[in-house]
C-alpha cells in the first residue's frame, strides 16, 4: 500500500467546482445536471473551502424550515405547520438565494481532506476506514477525486491486492 494514492484517480477526470457566491438553487441545479452528490467549493483565487455535499443542503434545507420567522399577520414560526403564506415564500426565497459558500460543511459530515500526489494508498485508506467518502488529490493535473467507490472498483478489478481482505460476503437466503 505504499504507493500513491494519486495512480488511482484518472488524469483527464473533470472535477465540477462550486464558487462559494454560487445560490443554493444554482449549486442544487448543477449537481443534479451532473449526477454528483457533491463538489469542491473553490473560490476564483483558487482557495478551496470544502465539499458541499446533500447532508449539508439538507441539513441547511431544515434550518431554513426552522429558523424563527414572523409575519405581518401571525405570531413567530419556528414549524412550517403554523407558517402563512408569507413566511414560506421568504423560507423558500432566502433558502435559494443563500451562497453556497454560507452552507459549506453545514452538516459536519464531510470535512474537506486534500492527499498531496506523493500520499499513500494506505492513508488514503486509513481516512476511508475513519468514514470519510470522498477525498480530495491534488496532482500534477489538478484537483482529482478519490471515492471509496473508486476504491473498490480498484479492489474488485484484482482481489489479490489487499490479500488480507475478506473477499467473501455471505447472502442471507431471501426465502
């Protein structure tokens, strides 16, 4: 396992960044549009300030649903059940409008860890066994991922590389 970690990722992956004035809506788009689950948050100096990923825009989708509001006509909201009109069209505005760079790491479930292209296989395993997902690698190329799904096509395409692995997983009888 002493070999770089980087020899995994593909040289000409396309890695979609977020900028941190990005909306929420516009980073939802885009991760829809691109079948991914979350992308680097790079500022135009290119300063990278983490993932944002669906636990985060989830977790900031409830506190927008929570945060106390009131309007003209009811009393303070902390619960949509008792929201009128006017406090749902502005928790709907103000959660789409949001800068993306604002819900960075909202949930605490993805922490941004960036491997030199020098770092090791086995520390790259060691943040995935600590349940990391995703890992960033900066290489010669660029910014490059390094997925725990990556890891076990790697793996499956030869078993005998991690020899002490288990390599057989029992299936229960659906009967």
């Amino acid at each position: 396992m002493n070999f770089p970690a980087s020899t995994l990722v593909s040289p000409d992956q396309e890695v979609k960044t977020v900028n941190p004035t990005m909306t929420v809506h516009e980073t939802l788009k885009l991760l829809k549009e691109q079948n991914i689950t979350s992308a680097p948050v790079v500022t135009t100096e290119g300063e990278t300030l983490g993932f944002i990923d669906v636990l985060d825009l989830l977790g900031y989708l409830a506190y927008s649903c929570t945060k106390p509001e009131q309007s003209k006509v009811t009393p303070p909201s902390t619960d949509l059940s008792t929201d009128d009109m006017e406090i749902l069209y502005r928790r709907n505005v103000d959660f789409n409008l949001e800068e993306i760079g604002n819900v960075v790491n909202f949930s605490n479930k993805n922490p941004y860890i960036e491997l030199k292209d020098f770092q090791t296989m086995e520390e790259a395993l060691r943040f995935f066994s600590a349940g990391i997902h995703r890992l960033a690698v900066q290489t010669p190329n660029g910014l490059r991922l390094l997925s725990q799904s990556r890891i076990l096509q790697w793996w499956m395409e030869d078993p005998g590389r991690l020899p002490n692995a288990v390599v057989s997983i029992p299936v229960k009888n659906p009967y």
